[in-house]
C-alpha cells in the first residue's frame, strides 16, 4: 500500500488508487470536471493539476491520472498550480456563452463554483465565442451545446456506464460535439442522468425548466417508489410542489444513479384532477367530514351486519404505515382482510420470493454489479425494475456472462444470451441453463415475479441454495410488482386476493368496501365481474390520492397524502426497509392557492387543503381511534405491534434488512402452468418502463416516451398469421376488443402475444393464474387507410 | 491673568458676530415638503424593475437578487414564454422589509432592478407595503439605458439565432474534418 504525503499530511492508500482520490480521504478536494467516482478518470479538462514535488512524478501534474506512490510529496495550493488551474479555467470560459443568469444549472453548476472559486471574474478575451447548434433530445434532457467543456462525462456515462449509443461525440479538434450522432429523441431510459452528471448546463431538466434555483428548494432525502428497487432521491420542492427529483448516492441499492421513470414519476402528486377534498355521494367535503361519514356508515353497517359485512383492500404501492395500519384496524374491527394482493398468483409469487430470501442468500444491487455470471428468469429489468439493468450492465463489463429466460422480446444494453421460451417450458429451460452458472464463482439468479408464479421462484432459491458453496457466494434476487411489494407480503396474513372478496360480495357477505390507495379497476383480471360486484356493494369507500376510476365511482371519497407530503417507509425488494421524509406540507401549491399571476396577498398560518389525512392516519380514523400523533410514534407504534418490524428501531443510512425468517420450502407440488392449447395465442400483459406503472404513468413527459400502445410477437407467428411490422391488429378477448400496433421480435417465444400496460389501454389484468388464451381467429388485421 | 479676559472676551464678540451676521444672511435649510431637492441617481431608495431598450422586460428571474438580499424580500416565479425568453411570472418585494441596501441592483446581471431617489414610500396598511410586479414595472431603462441582456447571452429567445448575438462566431460544421 503506497505511502505518499499530500499538502503535508501522511496518507496510506490502497494499490491503484489516483492522488485525486487519495487527497479526498484526507478530505482535501482536488478540483475535477472530467473525473466522476463512478465513471473513472481520462483527464480531459486539465483542472486537476497538483504539483509533485518529491517522488517518482515531477512537476505538475493531472491527479486524477496519476497513481499514488510511495514518496511522493504532492501540492495541491502551490503557486505553479493553483495558477495552471487558474488559466484552465479562463480557457475553458473563452468561449463559454453568458448565459448563467438564464441556465438553469447556475446554483449548483460546478463550472460556475470553479470559475469562482479560481477567481476569475472579468472576461479579458476580445475574440469571438464559438457556438453549436443545438438538438431536440426529447421531452426529458433539453440540450445547449454552447456550455460545454469537453469533460466527456456525458458520453462516458451514456455509452460505456448505461450501454446505449445513440449519443456521442463528433467533430475534431475545437469543433467537438457532444450530442445524438442522429436527429432524434434519446433512447436510453437513463437519459436523465446526464443532467446530473454534467457539470455545466449543456443538459439540462426540460420538465422542470425554469422553475426555480436550487438554493431556493427545499430538498429532502427521498426513496424512489416507481418499482420495487427503492433507489435513494432527492426531492426538491418547492411553494408546496415538487419542482425536480435526482438521484442520490446509496452504497448499496441505485449508487449514483436513477432511471427516468423515477426521475420524472413525480408529476402525479400535484396535477389538476388530483383528490384534494372529500367526496359524500358526488357532493364535494372536506377531507375530514369525508372520514367521519365513511366512520360513522361503516361503523352502521358492522352493527347491523356483523363485522364480516366489511371489507379492506390495500396495495403494495402505500406506506408500511398505511399496510400496517390496515392490518391493524382489521384486527381491531373484525373486518375483512386487508388484501393486499390484486391476484393469487402475483401474490402468491412475491410471497415466495419473500419467503425465499435470508440474510445469506439475499443479494443487494450493489452485489450484482460484481458477479460473475448472472441468470435471469422472467424479469426484464428495464421494464421492471430499471436500475437493475444498469447493475447488471456493470457486471457485464468486468466479464459477467448473462442468461435471459423469458418470453417477452428483450432489449437492455448489454449482451445476454436469450433463452426465449413460454411459461410453461420455463422450468425446464431454469433447470437446464442452471449448468452453466456452476463455474462461476459469484452467481446470482435473478427472478421476476410478474410473469412467473411461485414454483419459478421456489426453483430459482432452490437453485441458489445448490449453487452456494464453501467457496462461493451465490445470490437471489427478486424483482416486485411495486414499490412496497415486500412489506404487503411481509404483513400480508390473510393470503387473500381481491377476487376472494369479490367472492364475498357477490354472495352477499361483503356490503360495505374500503379500498386504500389501489389501482384495482386496472389490474382486477375480469373488469365486469368487478363492476357488477361493486354495484352491487352498499358502501364504497375509497382513500387515495389518485383519481383513480374507483375513486371517482365511490360513495365515499377521501383524498391522502402522497409520499412527497407524508413521508413514510417501504421495503424494497430484497427486504431493505427506507425511510422517506416528507419534502413538504400538504396543502394546495402556492401556484394553485394564488388567483391570478401571484401567490395570494392574504397572510395567515393556514394552509389551504392542509386538512387531507395520510392513508394510515385515515385507516386509524375509520375505526374511531385516534392515530399515533407524529410520524415517530407511528414509527414506534408499528415496532411493538408488528414482530416482523421490531428491526425498523435500527435503521441506519442504507435502510434496514427486513426477512420474514421464514425458510425456504420446496412447493408442495409443481404448478406447470396449463399448456397452451394448438391454434391459440398467449396473451401476456406486461409491465413496461413508461406509461404503465400507476403513479408516473400520469406525468406528460413520460407519457410521450410510452410510444403507441403495441403488441408484439414472435416473427414465426406473424409470418404464420400473415403480419408484418407496422400492420394494425385488433385482438378480442372476454368481451374486450383493443387496436394495436404490431411489433414483431426475435427472438420472444413463439405463441405469445405481448401487450405492454400502456396509458391509452385502460385495462391491463394482472395474471390471475388462468393464462388468457386467444385463438388466432381472433387476431384481425386491420387495413390501414 | 489680562490675557485670559481678553480671549474670553474675543470669543464671545467672535459668536455674537456670527449670530448677528446670520440675521442678515439668506437661510440654508430647506423646507421639505414645499421644495424638494433633486438627489443624484445612484440614491437608495424605491425600487423599480426596468425594461430594456426596446420596451421588452428586462428582468429573466434569475433569482440572484433574492438570493442576495439580506431579508429575503424579493419573491419571484420564473417562466417560460412562448419563445424560449425566460421572465418572471410573478414578482414581488416586501418593502415593509426592504433595508434599501441595494445589493439586489449589484447582483442584477441584467439591470433590471434598480433603486431609484424615490424615498417617499410609506403606507398606512403594511400589506400595501408588498409590491407585485405590476407596480414595480416602468416604462423606462433606468441607469443603463443601452443593456440588452438577451443580445450578449447564447441561448436562442427569437432575437437572433444561434451565432449571431454579440460577439459569437456563427456555429461551427461539426460533420467535417477539414481543419
Ligand atoms: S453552465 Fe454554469 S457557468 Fe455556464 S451558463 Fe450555466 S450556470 Fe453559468
Ligand atoms: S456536454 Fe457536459 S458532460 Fe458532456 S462533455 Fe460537455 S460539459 Fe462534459
Ligand atoms: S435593497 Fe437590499 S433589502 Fe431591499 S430588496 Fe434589495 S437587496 Fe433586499
Ligand atoms: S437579479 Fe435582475 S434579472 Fe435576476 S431576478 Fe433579480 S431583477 Fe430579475
Ligand atoms: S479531473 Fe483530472 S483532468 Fe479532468
């Protein structure tokens, strides 16, 4: 371990370790534009320079290239330096536009910091500045090429770190460009980073443009809640709303980065059609008179029916309060439930999976990113869990191989060999291409619990547990339906699915149905089974702080909090428990409070729309009890009630682990799926980055990334059927008729039909188990005009 | 001891002279607010927000006056307009707080705020005190009458196209080798 001495103080580092990084640890900060922890060094900008004063290097030099050495005597303040520094940046500025005062990076721009910091005030050029054109990179990233300084972080992080290669640079010598090599949007779901790492303003948030400076938000550590992984935010907020979210560092879970879904998802906490009042019978109240008529009717019914009259649904996108809580009021009242499962099977997948993982097996992203040989089984990261794609591509690059089992075509941005089969082959192929995890020294197998049922999850721990040995660490890792998927299942102890009550209600022992912050209109595999049920219910009460279909057909309306104004935890897919502080109080944007083109000129200590409860304070509320008063008794009150959440008290910055300490189990028998019948079609909805996830499929921005709503199949299929690319089908199934785009892949698996959720495809079931099957007479093509 | 009575004695001739000079002397103070003096430009007192020569809103929100005022009395939204300029949809400034410090004018990269002579500012009801931007915008450039912000910037706001604002050489041909 070399020894080396920097501006006068001893520091040992590890082996290969560059004198920039050396001089962090001693907390000195060496100035760096091209240098990124993440990305590596190239010195490209030149505002690294030390001097090297004694040693093996001599004289100024880049420190983010050199290697600490033993005897070296490094420099960071010395006059030849800190004045080569200082003419880097004078340089760079030669041609830099004046444009601080409108570019939305000023505030937290480091060229802006440097070019303080180095003193250099007064333009001394009297040349001319060279310009670029600049290009339409879609609605995300806007794009001004004049800022640049040739760091090259940009096409680091987006060619090499991300894999996509749509964006590069061009051009020679002072004409170098940075930007897409064609006209175009940005392909890569991970565009939005380069805002972040780009130290000037040439990329820059569209949706959020000039809406403020970051001195000016208010910004909060927040955890992601967009998919299962849980990657670490920071939320800026601003006037009540929040105005950008970025990513933040984690060690263990998303480090550096976000993907765009969870940078731009946020739109849904403060659009128009947002419930901010109460709802009695169509008749606008405010939240509170909402509660205490949903209590009081409730309250009626258990008495004249029983308790069992009344029935609970929760989802998996709430806080671990509002879950808790729901448990709780069950407990507490005798009602029903809470279900917290859309369907059997997709509950049933993400409990084995919970079940499956221990301390031992369980494998954080940051463990991907370093193995070395990967097998994936019904997950498709980019579409459900996007980060981990990244993770994964990190592991390819140090030689990971990969192995893809899944029916649906696959596009990520690395290489993966393909094993493209239908659900009912899957476990044959997992028990086959297990072989070839047997070399590797640091496996891991990652399984979807979307499109795979519970054996696939079984036989992919099962798998892990052969692989482990005393050598080698193999890993499980388990992709979620949502956000807090894993704390549903951990408190989840009815088992239930929604279609178990629509069962009860149906024969009438359900009258009266509270549902919290779920999106069941859209998921619940048979819509009319489900109007008709609903009808049919006495009471209809709905919490949430989405205007979801269900939400505007209830009885009884009561708008909640988001996680941006009630803060709360949720447990990510591998058991790890985040906390979330609110970014800001609750109550209606200044934007919206004030009439006409300014904040209201009336001053009083009351928020207007400040009176909507949290979910869980609501679910306290319907059963007449008081709840917890601040967010750290809630925290505490879940502690002692729940066992499982007794590890919630050691909570530190990467989160706590939560395991149900439950072990593994071989099923009891094994569910093959049904086999698809001859001259039939599977139809598999499928979960996709933009556009169909609940909350960030309501943010514009993203919406016009979701393309048009397609279905894609095998290229035998289409021949089989006489499809081309492009052609417009229209597919009927159990009453429904939808037009779609065809999109034709190889490889997918033959006799598969995949429809991604989509914004303008108002239903798209969860599996319930029973495969949809559509015969391919019913599959028409539609002449196009 | 002679000495000393005569300086005192001169002394008071010397005041009494200077009094009685003044009885015939035309007086110096001025009678505020019958006459009111004209003061320099550069005084501190009301503030205004200034428009460019060609009438257009100077200001761009940028935020850095209130990011620099020591009370936090300037408010703003910035926006977008539909070619690309960035302004202030709203702006405001608690002159109940103002300290008239002038900070916000330094920090003002486009000239826009100004502090004008106009010290005469009070109002009985304190919420009259909060100016919106309506009653801060005037039709004039103030102090530095020939500033086009937007002319010297890079970025594109229908003025002039990419290259041709001061000093900016037209862009460059990115798509050749040719030194
Ligand atoms: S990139 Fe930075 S230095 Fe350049 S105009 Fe923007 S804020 Fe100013
Ligand atoms: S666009 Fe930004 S990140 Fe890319 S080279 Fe230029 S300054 Fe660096
Ligand atoms: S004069 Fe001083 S106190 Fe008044 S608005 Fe300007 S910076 Fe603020
Ligand atoms: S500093 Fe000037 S341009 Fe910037 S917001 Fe204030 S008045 Fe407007
Ligand atoms: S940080 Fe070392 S050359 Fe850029």
């Amino acid at each position: 371990m070399p020894k080396l001495i920097i501006d006068n103080r001893e520091i040992e580092v590890p082996e290969g370790t560059k004198v920039i990084k050396a001089a962090e640890k001693l907390g000195i900060y060496i100035p760096r534009f091209c240098f990124h922890h993440a990305l590596g060094a190239v010195g490209a900008c030149r505002v690294c320079a030390v001097k090297f004063q004694e040693g093996p290097v001599d004289g100024v030099q880049m420190s983010c290239m050199i290697d600490a050495q033993d005897g070296m005597k490094v420099s960071t303040a010395d006059p030849e330096a800190a004045d080569f520094r200082r003419s880097v940046i004078e340089w760079l500025m030669l041609n830099h536009p004046h444009d601080c005062p409108v570019c939305d990076e000023g505030g937290h721009c480091l060229l802006q910091d440097l070019t303080v910091a180095g003193g250099h005030g007064i333009r001394r050029s009297k040349g001319r500045k060279r310009t670029y054109t600049d290009q339409y990179l879609g609605p995300l990233v806007y794009h001004e090429m004049n800022r640049c300084i040739q760091c090259y972080r940009c096409v680091r992080f987006y060619r090499e770190y991300s894999g996509y290669s749509d964006l590069g640079v061009t051009g020679i010598a002072g004409r170098v460009y940075f930007g897409r090599l064609r006209e175009g949007i940005l392909e890569s779901p991970f565009a939005g980073n380069l805002i972040d790492i780009c130290p000037t303003g040439v990329y820059t948030d569209r949706p959020s443009r000039y809406t403020g400076r970051r001195w000016d938000f208010e910004r909060t550590p927040g955890v992601c809640i967009h998919c299962s992984l849980g990657c670490r935010t920071t939320v800026s907020a601003r006037y009540r709303q929040v105005v950008r979210v970025e990513g933040r560092f984690s060690q263990q879970v998303n480090r550096d980065f976000i993907c765009d879904r969870g940078r731009y998802g946020f739109y849904y906490a403060d659009r128009p059609g947002r419930p901010r009042n109460g709802r009695i019978n169509g008749q606008t109240v405010s939240a509170q008179q909402a509660v205490e008529e949903a209590r009081d009717r409730l309250q009626r019914i258990t008495q004249e029916h029983g308790p069992e009259a009344v029935g609970i649904i929760g989802s998996a996108r709430s806080s671990l309060q509002t879950l808790s809580a729901l448990v709780h009021l069950c407990h507490t009242t005798g009602w029903q439930g809470p279900v917290f499962r859309n369907t059997w099977i997709a509950g049933a997948a993400a409990d084995a999976a919970v079940r499956a993982l221990s301390p031992e097996n369980a494998f954080s992203m940051r463990e991907i990113e370093t193995a070395d040989a990967i097998l994936a089984v019904g997950a498709d990261p980019v579409n459900e869990a996007p980060m981990l794609a990244l993770a994964m591509r990190q592991a390819q690059r140090t030689g990971a191989e990969i192995i893809a089992i899944d029916p649906r075509p696959l596009d990520w941005p690395f290489d993966f060999a393909h094993l493209a089969c239908r659900a009912e082959e899957m476990e044959e192929t997992l028990a086959s291409a297990a072989e070839r995890l047997s070399a590797s020294r640091r496996p891991v197998v990652i399984c979807g619990t979307e499109i795979t049922d519970d054996g696939i999850v079984m036989q992919a721990a099962d798998l892990v547990a052969g692989l482990r040995g005393s050598d080698k660490r193999a890993g499980l890792f388990c992709t979620m339906p949502q956000a807090n998927s894993f704390g549903a299942a951990l408190l989840d102890e009815s088992n239930a699915c929604a279609a178990d009550l629509a069962d009860r209600i149906e024969t009438g022992q359900i009258r009266a149905l509270a549902v919290f912050e779920s999106d069941l209109w859209h998921v619940f595999p048979d819509r009319s089974r489900l109007s008709t049920a609903l009808e049919k219910l006495d009471l209809l009460v709905s919490v949430d702080f989405l205007d979801t279909p269900l939400f505007e057909n209830a009885d009884i309306g009561i708008p909640s909090l988001t996680v941006f104004e009630a803060g709360g935890i949720y447990v990510n897919q591998e058991g790890r428990a985040q906390q979330v502080r609110p970014a800001h109080t609750g109550g209606l944007p200044i934007a919206a409070a004030g009439l006409g083109d300014h904040p209201p000129r009336s001053f009083s200590p009351d928020v207007p729309g400040r009176d909507m409860p949290a979910a869980w304070a609501a679910a306290f509320s319907l059963s007449g009890q008081a709840p917890p008063e601040t967010d750290a008794q809630m925290t505490a009150w879940m502690r002692d009630n729940f066992a499982v959440l007794a590890d919630l008290a050691h909570m530190e910055a990467d989160g706590v682990r939560l395991f149900a300490g439950r072990k593994v189990s071989i099923p009891d028998e094994a569910q093959i799926p049904e086999k698809k019948p001859d001259q039939f079609l599977e139809l598999l909805p499928a979960p996709t980055i933009f556009g169909g996830e609940p909350m960030s499929g309501h943010s514009q921005c993203l919406r016009e990334l979701a393309g048009l709503p397609a279905v894609w199949m095998a290229r035998a299929d289409a021949d089989r059927l006489g499809i081309a690319d492009d052609d417009r089908v229209s597919l009927g199934f159990e009453n429904i008729e939808v037009t779609l785009n065809v999109r034709i892949s190889d490889p997918m698996a033959q006799g598969v039909l995949v429809v991604y959720r989509h914004p303008d495809i108002d239903w798209q079931p969860a599996p319930d188990g029973k495969r949809i099957f559509i015969s391919e007479d019913q599959i028409r093509r539609i002449e196009k005009a | 001891m002679i000495r000393a009575v005569i300086d005192i004695i001169v002394s008071i001739a010397a005041g009494f002279y200077t009094t009685g000079r003044h009885l015939f002397v035309r007086p110096v103070t001025e009678s505020y607010p019958e006459y009111k003096r004209p003061l320099p430009a550069r005084s501190r007192a009301r503030i205004i927000l200034t428009r460019d020569p060609e009438g257009r809103e100077r200001c761009v929100a940028c935020y850095l006056c209130s990011g620099v005022c020591p009370v936090n009395c300037i408010s703003m939204q910035a926006a977008e307009d539909s070619q690309g300029r960035r302004y202030a949809a709203w702006f405001r400034i608690n002159f109940g707080r103002c300290i008239y410090c002038g900070l916000c004018e330094q920090a003002c990269p486009t000239s826009a705020i100004q502090l004008t002579p106009d010290f005469e500012h009070i109002r009985r009801d304190i919420l009259d005190m909060v100016f919106e931007k309506q009653d801060l915008l005037v039709d004039l450039c103030g102090k530095d009458p020939d500033y086009d912000f937007y002319q010297h910037a890079g970025v594109v706001v229908g003025l002039a196209g990419k290259g041709d604002h001061i000093s900016e050489n037209p862009p460059v041909n990115t798509r050749t080798n040719m030194p």
